[in-house]
C-alpha cells in the first residue's frame, strides 16, 4: 500500500470513531514531496478564474492507486478552468487519462488550452507572425456590441482589443487560435476600467475611497495606468508568459505522445454526455452520446457554492470580447447554470421540496423570509442531486467521489451546503467515506460575496463511494 492509502485508511478509521470532520491542511500534507510544490507551475496560472479549486486537493488524492489504479479515468462534471484535468495529467506517479464536463464556454477554452500540448517552435513562430500582423493592421475592425461598454473601456482599448482579436481569426490551426484567445482573454480585465481586487467588475472609483487615502492615491495611480494601458503590449507579455507554461506541459513525454490526455466532453453535469469539443469551447452535440454507466474510475469535483459566486458575470468581458456570447445568449446560459439566481415564478409560488429533511428544513425556512430566495436554493439542491445522480451512474462499482464544498449564510440563516449534500448523495446511494475540512487561503479571484451570501471561509472535502 503507499503512503497516501496507508493514511487514507488512518483517516477514516479516525473519522468513524470520532464522527466529526477531520480538519487537515491539504498543502501540508502534501508538503513532503517536493514535486507537489508545483502546484503553481504546468499551466495553471494561465488565466484567473473563480473559487478554482486548491490543487493539492487533487494532488493528495491522485497519489493513491487505493481510489483509482493507473489505468482509471479522472472525471470532473465541474471542471471550471480544469485544474483537476491537469493535475490527472501531469501526476509524477500516476498520469491518468482525465475527462471533463463545464457550462461556460470561457472555462471550457481555457481548460481545453492548459491540457493541450504544442509544438512550442512553431508556437513561437507563429506568435511573432501575429504580432507583426497586428502591428502592420490598418483595416476596419469589428468592436462587440455589450452592455456598458464604452464605461469598462476607452475607445482606444476597444479598437486595440479589437484589432488582436481579428488577427488572431486569421491563425489557422485551431489550437494555436485557441492558445491566443485565452492570453487575449487574460488581459481583458487588466486594461477594463475595473476594479482588479473584486470579482465581479465594479467600476475604479477614487472618491468611493474617500475615508483611505492611502487606498484613494493607488486607486488614482491604476486609473492613470489604465488610461495609458497598451492591450498589445499586455497581450505580448501574456503570450511570452503562456509559451513558457504550455511549454512545461509539452515537455511531459506521455502527454506529447498521447498516452494520457485530458478531454473536455460536454457542457452540462445534469446529463453527462459525450460530444465533440470544437474550437473556441463549443460543443457539436449532433452525435451526442451518454457516458457509460460504471465507466470511470475516480471523479474529483468543486460544484458551484450556492449563491456565492457570479461566474457569467464575473466573466461576461471575456466572454463578450472572444465571441463567445452574445447579448442575447446572456439570460438562458445564466438559467443553466448550477446555483443560478434565475428562477421561474412557478419554481417559488410554493416552497418546492426535495424530500430530504436537512434540505427541505432550510428551503421552508427561507420561503417564510423570501419566496423567491427559497426558489434559488431549492433549484440548486434539485440541480445538484441530479448533478450528483449522473456521478453515481458513471463511476465504477467501488468507486470514489471526492466533493469538494463551501457552506455560507442566505438571508441571514447558515446553510451548511457540506451537510445537506452528504444527505443528498446518500440519498442517491452513496456510502459516507470521510469528511475534511480545510481552510481557505487566499484563491485568485474568491474575494468579496454577495452581501447576505456571506463569506465561504473553509473547505469541505467530502469523501463518497459508491457500493459495490
Ligand atoms: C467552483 S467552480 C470549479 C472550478 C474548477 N475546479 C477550477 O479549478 O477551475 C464551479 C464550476 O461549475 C460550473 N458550472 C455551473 N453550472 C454547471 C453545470 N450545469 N454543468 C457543468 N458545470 C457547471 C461553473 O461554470 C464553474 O466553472
């Protein structure tokens, strides 16, 4: 047995006797392979993106082959921008082919983009070919139509965002498109007018910190930056950066010679499908076909927290910019996503329960405080036991479920989201494991919550296996 197994097995045998959540640190535990120190390195800081999950999550428990031999596939139906992929992927003792499922077309690119391999001197090549293009273009430029516009973006930002985007159009081969169009996307929030320390864009305002000035004088000076912000030269620095990134990745020999990969399948982790990735993160569903029952080995995911973070918005500039949306697509890919705030009046004309106790006591709680409210968060319970279902029909007999959680506050009331979906997952069949709880260090772009969201401050890691 190795090491990781060995301590799997002290973990829950301490977890039955206790029965109270273990509270470890998943960085310290990891801390004594040095290799896990590059939790940071490979790809993975490519593009920012929110609550990604902490990679020594996966890290830990893809070095076992106690939860899936070698030869398993990884699986996450939340895949956001496919940390878990690469971590599959890049295992120093166990590379395994991993498969991944996401909504939003942005995450989907930049998840496809960090697990590609690529021919690093023709990247190159390629790079300095399109930044001359760009610095010669002279021709009409077509700058997307959203919302609000002109107040994220000075004109002359639009028309050099615009003008990198319509040289990369002309890169032939799709993954270098795709490689260009996630280091575009990486700098579109750097040279919007937005403030950079919260998620969601918020408009740079020296006055509303008024009662700071030493906070007031570094807001002035980043507007001022801003202002003479050159998207080109930003776009260059990303790009130079991304080299050296996809390049650790192409330096991977089973990786480079396909014995392992990461695949970005399907879109919606209510229905697991297969269909085909094609440039940008579409999905051509014409010859969809549901994934296996019993067909994968581990899954390792980090759903949304329920209310707590705003992925179409946070995102929508990049989204906007690259094409991948429109205005008009904006309200039905928000209705899609799991833990969205977009219900339909008949889904809180009554508190809609799921007859799960722990679940249906908070929903009737909340109805009594706001109908609507109560709506969100029963669609997200509902959304997530389906979510939760497709997981049980896919895994292997034996096999494990790592989920990975926050709990937060809604209308004043604690929702112990770790709690109620353990309740959820037994109910779809599930065997309780082991639970852990970590806490949460700073995570890229998980700052501010919604203000009766409250704060997510640990996470739950909640072990489940399906019984054979
Ligand atoms: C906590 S994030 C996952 C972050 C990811 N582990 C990473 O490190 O980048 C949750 C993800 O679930 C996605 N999501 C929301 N609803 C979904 C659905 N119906 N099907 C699949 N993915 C969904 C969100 O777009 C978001 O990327």
């Amino acid at each position: 047995m190795d090491a990781v197994g060995s301590r799997l097995i002290e973990f829950r045998k301490e977890f039955r006797d206790s029965g109270e959540p273990l509270r470890v640190s998943f960085r310290s535990l990891c801390s004594e392979w040095t290799w896990a120190k590059r939790s940071e390195v490979y790809t993975h800081l490519m593009h920012k993106y929110p609550a990604k999950i902490l990679p020594y999550i996966p890290i830990f428990f893809l070095s076992t082959d106690s939860y899936a031999s070698p030869t398993d596939c990884v699986f996450d139906s939340f895949a956001g921008t496919g940390t878990v992929l690469l971590e599959s992927i890049v295992h120093p003792h166990f590379k395994r082919n991993a498969l991944g499922v996401e909504i939003s077309p942005l995450a989907r690119l930049i998840a496809k983009v960090k697990t590609t391999p690529l021919d690093i001197t023709r990247l190159r090549k390629e790079a300095r070919d399109l930044a001359a293009r760009i610095k010669s273009f002279s021709g009409d430029v077509e700058v997307p139509e959203f919302p609000n516009r002109d107040l994220w973006f000075p004109q002359r930002i639009q028309l050099e965002l615009a003008k990198i985007r319509r040289c990369i159009e002309e890169v032939e081969n799709p993954d270098f498109k795709d490689f260009f169009l996630v280091c575009l996307s990486s700098i579109i929030r750097d040279v919007s007018l937005a403030d950079p320390k919260i998620a969601p864009p918020v408009v740079l305002k020296p006055e509303n910190f008024s009662n700071n000035p030493d906070r007031q004088k570094q807001v002035e000076a980043l507007l001022r930056k801003k202002k003479w912000a050159r998207p080109f030269g930003y776009f260059r620095r990303s790009v130079s950066r991304n080299i050296k990134r996809v390049k650790l990745l192409s330096d991977v020999e089973e990786i480079v010679s396909k014995k392992v990969s990461s695949t970005i399948i399907w879109d919606d982790a209510r229905q697991l499908k297969y269909g085909q990735l094609l440039a940008k993160g579409m999905i051509d569903k014409s010859d969809a076909k549901e994934v296996d029952n019993g067909s994968i080995g581990l899954v390792i995911t980090s759903p949304p927290y329920i209310n707590a973070q705003k992925y179409l918005r946070t995102t929508k500039f990049e989204l906007f910019w690259l094409g991948l949306i429109g205005q008009d697509d904006v309200v039905d890919l928000d209705r899609q996503f799991v833990g969205t705030e977009r219900v339909f009046q008949e889904e809180y004309q009554n508190a809609t329960l799921l007859g799960v106790e722990s679940a249906d006591c908070l929903i009737e709680q909340i109805y009594t405080k706001d109908a609507e409210k109560a709506g969100v968060v029963s669609r997200y319970f509902r959304d997530m036991r389906q979510a939760v279902s497709e997981i049980y029909r896919v895994l292997k007999k034996t096999g494990r479920f790592v989920l990975v959680v926050g709990d937060n506050t809604i209308c004043g009331l604690p929702v112990e989201n770790h709690k109620i979906l353990t309740d959820i997952a037994t109910e779809v069949g599930f065997r309780l494991d082991v639970i852990f709880v970590d806490e949460i260090r700073s995570r890229g772009m998980i700052t501010k919550r919604h203000e009766t969201g409250g704060m997510v401050l640990d996470d739950w890691v909640i072990v489940l296996e399906k019984e054979g």
